[in-house]
C-alpha cells in the first residue's frame, strides 16, 4: 500500500482483518454444534447412558465457562491477538483429541479443551473487531462474527452429513477432526493482523495504535481517535475490582443480564433439541409418536446401546439443517439494518416476535392436534422462532457486549458478561429435557414466551442505543466521564 492509500485509510483491510477475526466465531459455531450429528455414534462406541451422553455434550459448555471467564484477563494482558492465536491452538488439538479418542475420559478432556477455547474466542473476537472498526461500521462488522457463528453452524450440520455418508463407521472420528481444517487456516491467518490499537495505547505503543488506526480509516480519523482513546486511559488500568464501582456496576449487570437472557429464551435448546422436538406427536397423552417408541424398543437389545442406523441419521441431520440454513439467512437481517435501523428497534422487534412464535408453539402443543397442517405449523413456528432469534438476540448480544464496557476494563467486564452467558447456556440444556419431561412441551415453551416478554421489557428500559457513537463516546453516555465534551466521531 502506497502513502497516499495509507494515510487514507483502506476499507478493505478493515474488512480483512475482520474476517481473519471472524473465524474465531466460525469455529464456534463449528465445534459447538458438530457433536450434534455424533451422539449416535458416542453413544454406541462408548456405550452411555443417559447421564453420560448429558456429559459428552455438556463438558463442552463447562469448558466454554472457564474460557470465558480467563479471557478477559488474558487479553488485557496480552494482547487480544495472542489470546486468539492461543485458541486457534485449542480448537486444533481439540478436534484431532476429541476425533480419535481411545475411551471416554479422553474425549471428555479434549472437549473440554475445546469449549475453552470457544468461551475465550466468544468474549475475545467480538472485542478485537470492536476495537478495530471504524465507528461507522462497528456495528456491521461485529454482526460479521455472529454471521461467522452461523456459518460455522450450518457448515457442521453439511459437514456431518456428506461425512455420514462416505467415511463408514469412522464418520464421527472424521466429524470432529473435520475442524482442524478452519483451526488451523485461523492459526495462521492470525500473524498477518494487527493488535487492536485501543490495546496497544494501553501497552504504551502509541506509535504503532496511530499507524494502526491510520491504515483502517486515514489520518484524521486516527489522530481524533488517539485523542479520545487516551483520554479514557488516563485513570488507572482497570482491575475486577472496578467492575463494582457504581458507576460501572450498572453496566456490567446489564451486560450480565443481556447475556443470560440471550441463552434462557430457550433458541439454544430449539438447536440442540429439535429432533426430540420434531419427533413429538401432537399428543396430549403422550410426549413420543408411539411408532417412533414401538421401533425404537425393537432394534434396541436388551443390553448395551444399539448401532447408529445410518438412514435414520441422514434423515434426522437433513431437517437439522433446514434450520441451519434459516439460521444463515436471517442473520444478514442485523448486518444490513444494524447501522441503519439501529440496536435497540432491531432487538425490541425480533424478541416480540420470538414470543409471539414460542407462544404459538406452546398453544400448538397445548391444543394436541394431530393434522398434517398442525405439524407444518409446529414446523414453521420453530423456524420462524429461529429466524427472530438470529436476526436480533443472536447477533446484537455480541454487538452490544462489546460496545457498552469502558476501555480500561472492557476485558475483566467481557469475561463476566461471557461467564454468565456461557453458565446460562449450560443451566438451560441441562434443564431442558427435565421441564419437558415432567411438564410437557406445552408448558416449557409457554416459560420460554414469558421469558421472552421479560427480554423485551428490559431491552426497553435498559440497553441503550449506539448506533453511530464511538466506543469512547459510549463510555461517556453510560458511566459518565468527567470529560466535559465528546470529540466528535466518523
């Protein structure tokens, strides 16, 4: 790049290094959902029951805790990049681990590894990208990252099923070691991309933040945005601490509550749990489709767990990808709109329509009507409950999280806002399958309407609207600096 483009800013290496970014998402999405198509297979090989297959997809969310609750740290630390090329290295170890492992304990420990890795790429990525973009497309290029979540979700569901069908009895093994193939692009993809230059002021490395920011959006832009960085990095380096200073206490608890609310509204359950879901009759006396059970009691025998029948999964990973697919699509909703309609109007509408959906849900089940037209619409209210959650909850969550913390503890205030998601996360998948078995569907999808109306109270009364303010001039708006005007911003 000559001087001229330099000083000038280049929009495409903004876009650049937010995509390398992005891959952080994409293999969060990948490698949580990839474990959906093997659990046949898990299941047979290491003969579990119920509580060990629990395990073998929860041991993931607890790994997500811990990575998200040491990455903030690590970040403010070291460097948002480090930390990032620090789970590229997870993700790849843990996707060789978990695909040939010898016995369960093993694969128990690389999942762990793995969710790690995804808890601290959930609360790392999103701040890199937040902290690089110009502020006129920050909003966009963070929805970038929960496009890349999607994409990693449908590119699992299409990689478990062409895997299915031509590598055998080994198609879980290659399942899960299909991810070092993204790992490791990220990996080293990572060494062509800056540090973020709200770090680097942080580090003392003024010199190389000003470069930084002049190559993402010129010379104007970088000297007003060194002026406002530095002038929120006066006070001392944020410490845990901080977090319960009543200034900074109230954002925080919003940040919390936004990320347990984006996992209690029960979408993560509709992902993991939608075969259970689909296969349910419109019974009101029975939760399973009584064929379904009769078969089900017959290939079973009378011990140990039956081999995966292949056709049945080819089926039950092509309607799981119908709602990947719906779930890719309505993920452009936010990236097109979030810089135009805004944060809060995008969120307030698609939550209204998750409990409108989720509600409908639950009438559906409540009813027990058995038609051919009362299952398509149990099929078409799911999806349309998928497509509200994606294009509002799904994508401005990370948004949001990583625009509202003050600079100076944006780090310790991610983690806590990553550790209550991730915890909400795992309490839902593992309460979901008792409320349904001890209340019905009917009812848990009746909890999860009146959670929703509860996220759209709060979205109302709380979160407020960024759209188009500089991260410093949030920080201004929310905790109230001293300072007595805001530089104004691009």
């Amino acid at each position: 790049m000559n001087d001229d483009m330099s000083s000038r800013g280049s929009i495409l290496y903004v876009i650049g290094i937010s995509m390398i970014a992005a891959l952080g998402g994409f293999l969060f999405g990948f490698d949580m959902t990839v474990v959906s198509g093997t659990l046949p297979f898990l299941t047979y090989v290491f003969q579990l029951n119920g509580a060990g297959l629990g395990w073998a997809v929860s041991s993931c969310i607890l790994g997500c805790v811990f990575g998200a609750a040491s990455a903030g740290k690590l970040a403010d630390t070291l460097g948002r990049k480090k930390v990032l090329i620090g789970t590229a290295v997870l993700f790849t170890v843990s996707a060789v681990g978990a695909g040939w492992a010898p016995n369960f304990n093993t694969f128990i420990f690389f999942r762990l590894l793995g969710g790690l890795a995804i808890g601290a790429a959930s609360g790392v990525a999103p701040i890199y990208v937040a902290e690089t973009a110009p502020t006129r497309l920050r909003g966009r290029f963070v929805s970038f990252y929960q496009l890349a979540i999607v994409i990693g979700l449908l590119a699992s569901y299409l990689s478990n099923y062409f895997l299915l069908l031509s590598t055998g009895d080994n198609a879980w093994r290659w399942m899960f070691t299909a991810g070092v193939v993204p790992a490791g692009l990220f990996f080293f993809l990572l060494f062509l991309v800056p540090e973020t230059p709200r770090w680097l002021v942080k580090a003392g490395r003024e010199a190389r933040a000003l470069e930084v920011l002049t190559r993402i959006d010129g010379a104007e832009y970088a000297a007003r945005e060194m002026t406002v960085i530095q002038q929120t990095l006066r006070v001392p380096k944020g410490r845990l601490a901080d977090l319960l200073q009543p200034r900074m206490a109230r954002i925080v608890v919003i940040g919390m509550l936004l990320g347990i609310f984006s996992q209690i509204c029960g979408a993560n359950a509709v992902f993991t749990y939608a075969p259970v879901i689909f296969s349910q009759t419109m019974s009101r006396d029975s939760g399973f489709d009584e064929a379904q059970a009769e078969n089900s009691q017959a290939d079973t025998p009378e011990s140990g767990n039956p081999k995966p029948d292949k056709d049945k999964l080819q089926n039950a990973l092509l309607k799981t990808a119908l709602i990947g697919v719906i779930n890719f699509f309505a993920t452009f909703i936010p990236i097109l709109l979030v810089e135009r309609v805004g944060r809060r109007p995008l969120l307030m509408a698609g939550v209204a329509c998750m409990a409108l959906s989720v509600g409908a849900l639950s009438g559906l089940y409540a009813i027990g009507a058995s038609s051919f037209a009362a299952r398509a619409s149990v099929l078409a209210a799911v999806l349309v409950f998928i497509a509200a959650y994606s294009s509002s909850l799904a994508c401005l969550t990370w948004v949001i999280l990583s625009e509202i913390f003050p600079n100076r503890i944006r780090g310790e205030a991610m983690s806590v806002a990553n550790l209550s998601l991730w915890t909400a996360n795992y309490v839902l998948l593992q309460t979901f399958p008792m409320i349904e078995e001890r209340f019905g569907l009917a009812s848990t999808f009746g909890v999860y309407s009146v959670i929703c109306c509860i996220i759209f109270l709060f979205v109302w009364r709380f979160i407020p609207e960024t759209k188009g303010k500089s991260l410093e001039e949030i920080e201004i708006q929310l905790v109230g600096l001293p300072s007595k005007e805001c530089p104004g911003s691009a």
